[in-house]
C-alpha cells in the first residue's frame, strides 16, 4: 500500500475488482521482472515454508497457492492477475529456492563465522527457531543431522 498508493488510488476500485476477479491475462511487464523478481519473491516464500518444516513438495505447494491468492484476492483490486506471475513465482521460485537452501546449508555448516554469516544473508528465514531448544528451523545439515537446529547458535 505504501507503494502503489498512486496505483491504489487512481486505478483501485471494488467495480473494477469484481470485473477482474479470476480474468487472468498474460501482463506486460519486462523479462527481467518476470524471470528474476518474481522468482526472487516466490524463493523466499519457498524458504519461508522450508525453514517452518515443510517438505519441498508441500512448501512448493503453499507457494502456488500464495501466488494465486495473491494475483486474485489482492491485486485484482487494480489490475486483471497475471498467469504467468501466478506460474513463474512458485515455479521458478521453488527452483531458486532449492538452490539458496543448498548453498546456505553448506555455509552454515562451515567452521569459519564469515561463511555462517553469509548463509545466513542469503536464507534470512533460517533464524526462525523453536523456542523449546533454540534450534533453527528443519533445514537438513551434513553429518546426520536432519535439522538446521543442529547447528546451535553459540
């Protein structure tokens, strides 16, 4: 909202809303937002739901379903939803995401805290703990461990 309140204001409306609900069109917006930010946003989705316990599967799952809520519940209030924001997101999201999660778990295994440090920049949900042991999410680690709480913060 803080954002897009010019867009809010001038193109917003609960007639224009009703008219697009579920009216998907193929948007116009660049590659590089399509191909790059959209897959940005939907790898912290996916990471978001990883670290909280959630297989790959289902995490991207809860990411599609986020994308298409998303594209029809909100921003149907100003423009007609994207298809392919609805299918790149989680689609290439879940890609992306894979990959940060792999790269993250092996700086996070690292014995130097520069590394730490940095796999925890680039999977910023992997400080979401249990508070019971104040262990990080379920992320799997070398070594037998099968959670990121394996990793304790020291």
């Amino acid at each position: 909202m803080l954002t897009q309140s010019d867009t809010i204001r001038e193109d917003g409306s609960w007639e224009g809303y009703k008219r697009r609900f579920l009216d998907f069109q193929y948007d116009p917006d660049n590659s590089v937002w399509n191909l790059l930010g959209h897959p940005l946003t939907g790898a912290q989705v996916f990471l978001f739901y990883r670290a909280y316990g959630y297989t790959r599967e289902k995490s991207f799952l809860l990411g599609a379903l986020s994308s298409l809520y998303f594209e029809t519940l909100i921003e149907s209030y100003t423009e007609r939803p994207s298809a392919q924001d609805t299918i790149n997101t989680p689609i290439f999201g879940a890609m992306l995401g894979t990959g940060i999660e792999r790269v993250s778990v092996e700086l996070l295994n690292s014995n130097r805290k520069f590394y730490r440090a940095i796999g925890r920049i680039i999977n910023p949900f992997s400080f979401l703990t249990n508070k019971n042991d104040f262990k990080a999410g379920i992320i799997p680690l070398r070594g037998g461990a099968s959670v990121l709480g394996g990793w304790r913060f020291d």
